[in-house]
C-alpha cells in the first residue's frame, strides 16, 4: 500500500476509528492531527505503539515520562500508559502492533 501522509484527513477524537486508515490482524495505522494546544488524554496500550512526527513539535507522555518529538523523529512504547500533547500542533502517524494471544 503506498499513501501520502499530506492527503490522509483527521476526522477528529470524536471520530477517532475514522483516522484508522490500514488496518490489519496484526497492526493498526491512524492519522493523528493535533492543533495548537490540542492533546489526547491518557490511555492504557496494552501492545507497543509508534509515533512518527511528520509536521510540528509533540511530546508523548509514557508512564510519566516525557519524550519530545518533532518532524522526522519518532517514538516506540512497549505496553504503557500513553498520552500526547502539543503547544504549536503536530501531525503524526500512530502505528499500533496487535497484542499477541
């Protein structure tokens, strides 16, 4: 599959499983469009997750801890509690790895 980050819409959190755009048994890829000021609150993943910024500056929160990412850099979690927030918006591509049964 060959897609461009610039042309995926963001349909917003209340719609979050719209801005899953592949999707497949063993992983999950969404948009993530954050606005100035904007954050997703925190949430339990109970497999690894990774953010890759492709436009702004965002800081992911892991267990408490914070890690900055901006464009072209990227952040890999094992199982955690995550959250991200942004002071001058961001655009990131969130991959979810499926929860081996």
């Amino acid at each position: 599959m060959i897609f461009d980050i610039a042309d995926l819409k963001d349909f917003g959190r209340d719609q979050k499983e719209k801005n899953v755009f592949y999707e497949t048994p063993e992983f999950k890829m969404r948009i993530i469009d954050l606005a100035t000021g904007e954050s997703i609150p925190k949430c339990e993943m109970t497999s690894h997750v990774i953010f890759i910024c492709f436009e702004g500056e965002a800081e992911v929160n892991a267990n408490d801890k914070s890690f900055p990412i901006s464009r072209g850099r990227g952040f890999v979690s094992e199982p955690a509690v995550l959250s991200i927030s942004t002071s001058s918006g961001a655009r990131i591509l969130g991959i979810q790895i499926a929860k081996r049964l």
